[in-house]
C-alpha cells in the first residue's frame, strides 16, 4: 500500500474529528515569479480539512510564504488552481479577490503590522469596520479571550511582542474568518512568548478555528499542529497527521505525499 492509499485508509476510517470536510484545495499549483529562474512552488497539491490545524515547515525560502499567500488570495499562482470552501479563487476578479479576503481570511504576520496611531482596540476593529459592522463587543470579548482585555486601550509602541501579537490575532479574528493563515507567527518573539501564543493558537484550535501555520521550527511545529507538512524547494516532501498533538514521534502517522514519490 503506497502512502497516498495509506492516509485515504486513515481518512476514510472514520479517524477526522468532527466528519471533516474540505476547506482548502490546492491543484497542481505552481508560482514562478518575475525574474524567478527556478518556481517558488512547483506542483503542489494539498487540501486542508475544515477543524484543522496544519503547520507548513520548511528552511527558508522553499516557497511557504508564497504558499500562503496563494490561499489568501493575494497572490495568484502561475498555474494549477487554489480553491477556498468551494471557490475557486482563480475566477474572482480583484474586487471578488478583496471581498473573500475580507469574508473568509485572517491573517497573523511574523511582525504584527499593528497601526501606530490606533489602539489595541481600534486596531481589533480595523477589518470589522471595512465590513461596515460595529464589533466593538466582540472586540473586547476576544481580547479577554486572549487574555490582554487591560490593554485594550494602548498604543501598540506601550506593548509586548507578545501583546502585539495577541492584538494581530484578535485582528485576524474579528470577522469570524473560515481559515486562520499565520505567517511565522512566533518569528520575532522569545521562545516563551512564542510558546504561549501557540499555546493560544492551540485552543483557538479546539474552539473549531481552522489554522494553516507557517514556521520553520520543528519543534513548535509538532508539540502544537496536529498534522505537519514539510516543504522543500517549493514541493511538499512530507505530510505527517499525528494522532493528537503532543504524540511521540512514533505515534506519527506519515505520508508521503505524490510530489514525494516522484
Ligand atoms: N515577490 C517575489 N519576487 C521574486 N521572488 C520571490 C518573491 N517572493 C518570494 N520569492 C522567491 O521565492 C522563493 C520562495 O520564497 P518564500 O515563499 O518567501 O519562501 P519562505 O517563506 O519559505 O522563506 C524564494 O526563492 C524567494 O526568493
Ligand atoms: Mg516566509
């Protein structure tokens, strides 16, 4: 049984929480950018369950940001198709594009891109109000649920990496968006900030939020993310669901993708 029968075994065994359905599908995706020699991905196929929670591991520059960005719809790929709950984001013209963003996207950076002059609060608020919706109370709610409610009412430059980064969340989250992107989330912050806001991702998790997370540490990656895909000179070189995280490394159950085989 090769290992792409192997994890439709496991699937179709009744194994994913919840009867999981499809969230995201990438086909054939490839993306050579201008000037680009060699494609920053190149042939990628993956889908990811609605409940999951995916990290994407790769060294640098083997094309996990550009993958990201692909599912966020900002950023086209050169050929194959991305398709998000059912939309294949290849159709939509740049309003279409701007309007998924907004409706089904949350989006965590590395270095927060909180707006200076705004509070925590306000910056909470951001996407809420390009809806046109008032989530003033929603808003505090999630930065009680973040843990940082006190601070809802300084300016970013008064804060932590760590409280930054909890309002980037509660920013990411204010619409209620189908999928959580992060983009090494926890890359400018010391390694028990970065624990903890895992730590948050994780519960988030539990709570029914679907994540994909870049990192390109493996060690974060596994103790929190149920299911590891690892990247490699834009392929997917591995596909690893663990049984629930916080297995040992011989509980993993692995699977080795197409591209691998290859
Ligand atoms: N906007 C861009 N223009 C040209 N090349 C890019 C651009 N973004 C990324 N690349 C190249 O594509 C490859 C993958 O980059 P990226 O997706 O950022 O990797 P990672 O996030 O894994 O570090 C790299 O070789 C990078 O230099
Ligand atoms: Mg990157």
């Amino acid at each position: 049984m090769d290992g792409r029968t192997f994890f439709r075994a496991f699937r179709g065994g009744g194994g994913g929480k919840n009867g999981m359905s499809e969230l995201v599908r990438l086909t054939e995706v490839t993306k050579v950018y201008q000037g680009g020699i060699t494609g920053a991905l190149n042939g990628v196929s993956l889908i990811v369950e609605k409940g999951e929670f995916t990290a994407i591991m790769g060294p640098s520059g083997s094309g996990k940001s550009t993958l990201l960005n692909l599912v966020a719809g900002l950023d086209r790929p050169t050929s194959g198709s991305v398709a998000v709950g059912g939309t294949d984001l290849g159709k939509l013209g740049e309003s279409g594009l701007a309007r998924f963003r907004r409706d089904n996207i949350g989006f965590v950076f590395q270095f927060f891109y909180l707006l200076p002059n705004l509070t925590s609060l306000e910056n909470v608020l951001i996407p809420a109000q390009l809806k046109g919706s008032d989530a003033t109370a929603r808003a505090r709610e999630l930065l009680g649920q973040l843990g940082i409610q006190d601070i809802a009412d300084r300016f970013p430059a008064r804060l932590s990496g760590g409280q930054q980064q909890r309002v980037a969340i509660a920013r990411a989250l204010i619409n209620s968006p189908t999928l959580l992107l992060a983009d090494e989330p926890t890359g400018a912050l010391d390694t028990h900030t970065g624990d903890q806001v895992m730590e948050l991702l994780g519960q988030l998790n539990r709570d029914g939020q679907t994540i994909l997370l870049v990192t390109h540490d493996a060690k974060l990656a596994t103790r929190h993310a149920a299911r590891v895909i690892s990247v490699m000179d834009g392929k997917i070189v591995d596909d690893a669901r663990l049984e629930s995280p916080e297995r040992a490394a011989s509980e993993v159950i692995r699977v080795r993708s197409e591209e691998a085989s290859r």
